[in-house]
C-alpha cells in the first residue's frame, strides 16, 4: 500500500509529471501584427501650431469681414479624399474652428501617441477669417465693431486630420472618435476602406434607384417650374456633381439628337405654330414609353415627319392663301378697268365740246 502511494506521488510531482495542467480562463491567442509597407512619411512628423492671428505685412491693416455663411455651406469638392489613404476625422456639417480646437486636437494626439512610427497632418488652414464683436454693454450703432477673434470656415466633407504610419485602424480609432466628439460640428473618424465602402453603397443606390425623379433630374429639367421657388445654392450644387462617366449612345441618347434635329428643321422650314405641336407630341410620347421609342415606328415617324393633321391644316391654309390671292388679282383687274373706263368717257366729252 505504502509502495503504491509512493508511485502515485512520484508521478504526479511536478519534476516527473507527464501531463501539465494549463488554467484556461483568461487565455487569449493575438494575431500577429500586421506590417504596413510603402508608408510615405512627410518631413515633420507631429501637428505644427496653429497661429492665433494671421500675420500680415507691416504696411497692411487687419481688415474686417462679413459673416459669409456662404463658406460653410454646401459639400466640399476639393479636400474630400485621405491622401495617404490611411485614417481621418471628416467633417459631416458646417462649422467653425477657433485657435482653441486647433490646439485640442493638436495636444490630444501628442498625449496619445509615440509620433516615432506615426504622423499627423493638417488638411485645414490655420485660422484667417475676422469675427468682430463689440463691447459687452455698449450701445447699437457706432459702426463695425473691432476684430475679436480669428476662424477657419469648414464645410461637410472637408478632411481635418489625416494619420498614418505603422500603425492600425483600431488603435488610433478610440483617439480619432474623441476627437471628433469635440469638434463644434458634426465630424467622424474614418480609414481608406470606410470611405471606400461608403462610396460603393452610395454607388450602388444609385444605380438601382427606381424612381427616376431624383433630385437632380428635377432641377436640370425645371420639372412644375422649380426654379421660381428653389435656392440657387440647389442649382449649384446640382452643377458641382461630377459628371457620369462616358458611355455608349442609349435610346433616350438617340431620342434627344432626333428632337433636336426637329427643332432646327422646324424653326427653318415650318410655323411656329406646327413647330410647337411637333415638339410637345414627341415630349408626351417620351414621357409615355418612358424613352423607348426606338422600335415605336408611329412615334418615330410622328417625330420626323409630323402629324398627317397638321400637314392637312397646311395644305389648307396653303390653298386660303391662294384663293385670297386670287381674289386680291380680280379685285385688281376690276379697279383697274374701272379707271380705263372713266377716262375715255372723259376723252369723249372733250371731243363733243
């Protein structure tokens, strides 16, 4: 008994022991980092500060300016993408920034980040743009008051920030949501494959949208007369779309050459009455086969040639101007002899006397 309690302990001691007793609770695998390559770093690593006042020549005096809401409306269509096509705050309202949430977002990543292996860039401009303000309890009146602090306009979409380096999307995202959560607008930390993503869904709307009574299609073609009432910053920013890609000629492509071949040959050829009847027939069969008219030979042939009642309608109106005409000859011809006769009476009267 003695011998087999001795073997037992031999063999569950920790120097002789074949089996090892591993607790599970609070294992964890890490996946092994990955290596970012073909990094471009820019020459200074860290946010440079922002002036608090822009610097002007000696001879020129700090001017004032009006609010210009104008620079805060509307999307942004030139710094709209990352350039190092990493990781960014983006802006998704108009707003505002002061000298203050320059150096909040400046001292926010220096405190979070070893700038060894990262980098930070602005992509927005220091502040330029005057506020003025008056004295607190002054009077109205007296003028523009005096230059109070400096912004710098943003407009949705606008990049703030760009990071980048060796680093990970999800060790910089908690910093870059703070971030934003402070900015006086609406913003959103964002990386290369969200805006990408974003991107291909808005693509994709569009191209399986349904309803063929966008927005923009309404404005373009002054659909129940929009543009008496609508903004002209909706026409502007209809026109600062970019435009669709080039491609091969649709039905409604060939539809737009053939009205516009109509037009030019009914402004030179016919009235403008038949001129409008034409157009307004081909406008109504396109909005009734909603553009496939190309194998519509009575919609085709109505388009080229007309309606065989207007052509009836000239025709009369032809032979009215040929009967008037006539009628104006005989006319003529009947004062004409009328004359002839007065004078040779008159001739004969002489002679008697």
């Amino acid at each position: 008994m003695q011998t087999l309690r001795n073997t037992v302990r031999s063999f569950l001691s920790t120097n002789n022991s074949v089996v090892i007793f591993i607790q599970r609770k609070g294992l964890k695998v890490y996946k092994p980092p990955v290596k970012i390559e073909n990094v471009e770093y820019p020459e200074k690593n860290k946010l440079r500060i922002m002036e608090k006042v822009p610097q002007y020549v000696s001879s020129l005096r700090p001017f004032k300016m009006q609010k210009k809401l104008r620079l805060m409306r509307g999307l942004e269509t030139v710094h709209n993408t990352l350039l190092h096509k990493q990781y960014g705050i983006v802006a998704t309202g108009g707003g505002r920034l002061k000298h203050g949430h320059f150096e909040m977002i400046r001292m926010t990543l220096l405190r979070n980040f070893d700038f060894n292996n990262i980098f930070a860039i602005w992509r927005v401009d220091a502040p330029w743009q005057p506020v003025t303000k008056k004295s607190q309890g002054s009077r109205m009146g007296a003028g523009k008051g005096s230059i109070d602090h400096y912004v710098t306009p943003i407009k949705p979409g606008r990049v703030i920030i760009e990071v980048g380096g060796n680093i990970q999307y999800f060790q910089v995202e908690k910093v870059l949501k703070d971030i934003a959560a402070k900015c006086p607008f609406k913003a959103m930390a964002v990386s290369q494959e969200i805006l990408d993503k974003m991107a291909k869904k808005e693509k994709q709307e569009e191209e399986n949208n349904l309803n063929p009574w966008t927005w923009k299609y309404i404005i373009q073609n002054n659909i129940g007369g929009c543009h008496n009432w609508i903004s002209p910053f909706d026409k502007f920013c209809v026109s600062a779309t970019p435009a669709p890609t080039p491609t091969t000629p649709t039905t409604t492509t060939k539809l737009t050459t053939v009205i516009c071949l109509v037009v030019t040959t009914a402004i030179t050829t016919t009235a403008t009455k038949t001129f409008i009847t034409r157009t307004v027939t081909a406008t109504m069969f396109m909005v009734m086969t909603n553009g496939d008219v190309e194998n519509d030979s009575y919609s085709n042939d109505l388009i080229l040639h007309g309606d065989d009642d207007d052509d009836d309608n000239e025709n009369d109106d032809d032979d009215d101007d040929e009967n008037s005409n006539s009628n104006n000859n005989n006319n003529n011809n009947n004062n004409n002899n009328n004359s002839n006769n007065y004078n040779n009476n008159n001739s004969n009267k002489i002679s008697v006397d």
